[in-house]
C-alpha cells in the first residue's frame, strides 16, 4: 500500500533533508521512509510488556510464602 504524506520542514530540516540525498545519493522520499524506520525501531512500533525479573525462575518452596503469616514468626529473631 502507498501513501502520500506532506510534511512541513523548516530551514534546518530542509537542509537536513538536501544534505542526506546528496551524501546518500538517495531520493528524498527514500531518506524519508529509512528515517522512519529507524525511528520505528528505535522506539518500537508496537509496545512491548514489560517482563517481570524473577518470575519463574525459583523451583519448589511453598506456594503460600508471601501470605502465610507462620512463615514470620521467626523473622528478625
């Protein structure tokens, strides 16, 4: 699927955009498109979930730790 966009450019962006495809001997829409690409993949397309650190990695231990109140009784003693 193509698509037109139109974009203002200030001076500085203007002479960015020269700059670019004269170095990279690009098409201004070509420094466009891999802009965006990497700004894509700089600030993820989609969001990503946030991992839990430690979530899953401990085996066996009793499964009621966090709420059962007989494993504190001992604590600080």
């Amino acid at each position: 699927m193509k698509a037109t966009v139109q974009a203002r450019l200030d001076e500085e962006s203007q002479a960015a955009l020269k700059q670019l495809t004269r170095r990279l001997g690009w098409s201004p829409s070509r420094v466009v498109r891999e802009g965006l690409r990497l700004m894509a993949s700089h600030y993820g397309a989609t969001p990503r979930k946030r991992k839990i650190i430690g979530l899953g990695e401990f085996e066996g231990g009793p499964p009621d730790l966090a709420t059962n109140k007989k494993y504190l009784e001992d604590l600080g003693q």
